[in-house]
C-alpha cells in the first residue's frame, strides 16, 4: 500500500476550497491511500470558517496566524506530512484531482521517485490564455533541463509528487514562488526514476484571482542555479 500525503495551502479561497476538497475526497486509486494536509495561510476572507465546517474533507487542517505565504504553508504542511509521498494541490480550480491515477501510474507500475504532471503533452483539454505565461514556463523548463540534464515539458505544473524521503523540510529555504523550484531541484537530484504524465489544465485569469506574476520567474531562476551548482 502506497500513502500519499496531499498538501493544499490555501490563501482566500472562499469560492473554491470546498469543490477542490470534495473532489480530492472523491479520488480512489487501488492500493493508494490519501491524507489531505490543508494550511490556511491566515486568510482574511470566509475560508477558514467553512474549513472549520467542514472537517470530513481533510486529514489535517492547520492555521497560520499571520499570512507566511505560499511556500510557509507548503513547509508547515510538509512538517506534518507522513506518507510516502507528497503531492501538491492549488485551492483552486485549475487543477482536477480526478488527475492522480494518471500521476500514480509511474509510481504503481515502474517504481517512480518523482512525477510531473504536464500542461503541454496531449492534455485532454488546456484553457487557452496567457501567451507570455507559456513562454516563461518554457523558459523554466529549459532552464532546469539544462542545469539538471532532464527532459521535463512543464516544470512549473502545480503537480509536482515526490518520495517525500528525498527533500528533508530543514533543507528549505525558500518560502517564495521560488519554493517549487528548490523542492523539484532536491527531489531530482536523489531520485533514480523520474517520469511526467499529461494532465489537463482550467488556468484562470487574473480577474478569477490568480495570483503568480512574470517577476516572479527571476527568483525561479536563481533558485535553479542556486540548487544546481551549490547544493
């Protein structure tokens, strides 16, 4: 039996949080088990209060008493983490978790360390939106494959699942967007089989409440080279 830890920072996802719960609740895969890890990351809107109304939709719901950002609340959920492997999930929409059988595959049939799920191999469906966005998770990509001799399409995936043994929590230094990055920089350089799998992606706009911008790629990039050349 494979455990899998699920970690769901969240952050002002009132509209969200209860459908993208339900639908990791309703995810079966035979021979896995799922814990759900929510960190409310000190939301000012309604999230927190109807977290605490609904507990049957996670494992472990911690809250942060002040706002750490995203990558505070990956490492304060990662610290609580106890399955084999982790695997990340937005609070919102854009990603299905009806998509984890396609992500458990590699592990299930070929022993895989690490998987990525990939926005750009024959998804089944993508929304179409940001020409800029694409060419900077290009840009990414080529960046890690170059310092990392992979062969990664979507680096920058939400779906990232790792053997949570390969990234120690106290190795972390980043709690910026950088974060992913550093996390897919560690994970790959311990692991023996690395594999990616299409998955469809519902990105949404700015208006819808996203939330990552194009500088943010600059500390991506020198995170890369940091895990790449000094660690």
């Amino acid at each position: 039996m494979v455990s899998v830890s699920v970690v769901v920072p969240v952050y002002n996802e009132e509209r969200t949080i209860v459908s993208i719960l339900e639908r990791v609740k309703a995810v079966s895969v035979p021979g896995v088990t799922f814990e759900v890890i929510v960190v409310d990351d000190g939301s000012k809107d309604r999230t927190r209060e109807i977290l605490d109304s609904r507990p049957d939709l996670y494992s472990q719901f911690i809250k942060h008493a002040q706002n750490r950002g995203k990558g505070g609340a990956v490492k304060t959920a990662l610290g609580a983490a106890t399955g084999d492997f982790v695997l990340f999930q937005d609070a919102d929409l854009e990603y299905d978790p009806a998509e984890y059988p396609k992500l458990l595959k590699p592990v299930l049939e070929f022993g895989a360390d690490v998987v990525m799920g990939s926005r750009f191999i024959a998804p089944e469906y993508t929304r179409v939106f940001y020409f800029w966005h694409k060419v900077g998770n290009g840009l990414i990509s080529l960046i890690f494959n170059i310092l990392n001799n992979t062969t990664f399409t979507d680096t920058y995936s939400c779906y990232l699942m790792y053997r949570r043994d390969l990234v120690a929590v106290g190795d972390l230094h980043s709690e910026g967007w950088e974060q992913h990055a550093e996390i897919l920089s560690l994970a790959v350089k311990k692991a023996k089989s690395l594999y990616e799998v299409p998955i469809s992606y519902h990105g949404r706009s700015y208006d819808e409440g996203k939330k990552i911008k194009a500088y943010h790629a600059i500390a991506v990039i020198l995170m890369m080279a940091r895990c790449a050349l000094f660690r």
